[in-house]
C-alpha cells in the first residue's frame, strides 16, 4: 500500500483547516461527519467564490497542502476545462469541486489517472441513486445522452512524488440557455431523479468512491482498474472519429481504453492506440 498516496500528510498551510464560509452552500463540518472513517483522509475548505477550484489547490497545493485536501466552491469565476475551455457553474444548478491527491513515484506513473477519477465519479453517483450513468473516454461523465459532469486533472512533479488537482463539476439542474455554445448537450441529475440528493451527501459519496478509487489506482495503476471502467463505458464498438482541434485524425471503431488508459481504436490499418490527452472523441 503506497501510505504517501492515501493518507493526508501534515502541512503549515494553517488556512487550509476544516472552515466553513457561511455564505457557501457546503458546510464542511457536515461532509467531514458523513465521512465517518474516512474523515481523517481529508481536510474540506467550502468558499462562496473562487477563480478555478483547480488552480487555487494547485496553488496551495505548492504551499504544502496535504493529500486529501477539498476545495469546493459555489461559483467559480473561471471555471476550466481542457485546453483552455471553460466549465460552466452556477450556484443553485452545480456542484463543483477539487481534490488534491499525492502518489509516490514520477508523473509518467499517473497515465490513465483522469479515467480512473471518471470512474470514481460514475460510481459515487450510482451510489448517490443515479441510474444509466455512462462514461466516455478520456473523463466524459455522460447521462442521459449529454453530458453530465466534466473532470479536469492537472499534474505536477513535487520534489520526491508527484501530486494530482482533481477538478469535478456536476450538474444538478441543466445550466441556464446563454449564449454558451456547448460541445456536447448538457445533462443534469434533476432529468433522472424525482428528488435530487443533498449535495453534501453526494460530495461524501464522491469523496468515499474516489478514496477507494485513488488507493487503487496508487496500488495497481489504471491496468488494476480497467475492467471497472469498461463496464460504464458507453461508446464501446460505436464509430467514432478523433479530432485534433478541429482537424479529424483517425477514425475507426471505438474499443475502449488500454491497460494505461490510451484510446483503443479499430482501424482498416489495425488496433490503434492513442494517449493523447489532447485529442477529443466524436460519434461518426
Ligand atoms: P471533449 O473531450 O469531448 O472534446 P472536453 O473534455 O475537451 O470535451 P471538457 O474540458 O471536459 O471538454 O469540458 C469543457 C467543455 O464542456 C466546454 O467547452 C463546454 O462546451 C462544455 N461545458 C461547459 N460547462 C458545462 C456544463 N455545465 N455542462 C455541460 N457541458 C459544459
């Protein structure tokens, strides 16, 4: 068991306690008591507002915030996504937040670490009473044939071990019609559900669901994880195409992830392996 990966460590970051800002919907001390057990392996901080939940733990995360450490937030001023897109979130219709995970060894260890926190996800809504919740490679978190929630990791090398930001988004309610030009059709729980969860109760069941995902992932890499993941995964044998920006790369028959999380596509020329995070995935 890799105890650095899976256990908070101490820090001298004395902001980072377990607070709660009273104008956030999130009241920490409640996630931490339906922790239970797990409660130690986290230190939740609740803010009504932030720029990016991302970048503010990677921030802290530089000033020696522990593995473990949540940071949630209302609203986020510049929510990310990948390569520079931005993730939409309101206060009432989302739930968003960070996780910041530390793992022994180099960053090349952490190949595959986004579709293991997709399936952590997938798992901590069907926990929660989420049915049909689906994934599609690298991190989509699909319902309902849109998308549901939007997973952002950022990795960095530490001096001795490499630490991951985990960034999550959900959608309770469907964001708002604007001017916002989706890429894919959003989803919300609230289109499944008659009754929506208390939102502290789902960032427990997410929290509880990534530990066990986490400890994992630290133990055995995304190969300990991948029959997990290919049960939720919702494109398996369906025509896909790979864009690379706006230009399509490849395309073939979509056959799910490979022991290290690369894309595995079907080809005229073979089996084509693609690890790149940089590419997205489109129905044909
Ligand atoms: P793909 O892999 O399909 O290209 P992506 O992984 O690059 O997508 P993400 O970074 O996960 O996309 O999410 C950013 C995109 O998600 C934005 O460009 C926007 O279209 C969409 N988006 C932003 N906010 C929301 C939301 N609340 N619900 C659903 N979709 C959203």
């Amino acid at each position: 068991m890799n105890e650095s990966a899976t256990k908070p460590v101490a820090t001298s970051d004395t902001h980072f306690a377990a607070v709660a800002a009273s104008s956030c919907r999130i009241d920490p001390r409640r996630v931490h008591s339906l922790l239970g057990t797990l409660s130690s392996r986290f230190t939740l901080v609740a803010l009504a507002e932030c720029v990016s939940t991302n970048s503010v733990l990677l921030e802290r995360a530089g000033q020696g915030a522990a593995s473990g450490s949540v940071l949630v937030a209302d609203r986020q001023t510049a929510g990310r996504g990948r390569r520079g897109r931005s993730w939409l979130s309101t206060p009432e219709a989302s739930l968003t937040f960070s996780l910041l995970w530390r793992f022994e060894g180099s960053v090349a260890r952490l190949a595959g670490l986004s579709l293991a926190v997709g399936l952590a996800v997938a798992r901590g809504l069907a926990n929660s009473g989420v049915g049909g919740v689906g994934l599609k490679w690298p991190n989509d978190i699909l319902l309902a044939g849109g998308k549901v929630g939007g997973i952002l990791v950022d990795l960095e090398a530490a001096a001795d071990h490499s630490l991951a930001v985990i960034g999550i988004g959900l959608n309770l309610q469907l964001p708002p019609d604007g001017d916002e030009e989706f890429l894919h059709r959003p989803a919300a729980l609230a289109q499944v559900m008659a009754r929506l969860p208390d939102r502290q109760q789902l960032l427990a069941q997410l929290l509880t669901d990534l530990a066990e995902i986490m400890d994992r992932f630290a133990d055995g890499g995304f190969a300990a994880l991948r029959r997990d993941w290919q049960a939720y995964h919702v494109w398996q044998g369906r025509p896909v195409r790979l864009l690379d920006g706006v230009l399509v790369d490849r395309q073939g028959l979509c056959m799910g992830a490979d022991s290290d999380g690369a894309l595995l596509l079907q080809t005229d020329a073979g089996l084509e392996r693609c690890l790149s995070g940089d590419v997205s995935l489109r129905a044909v």
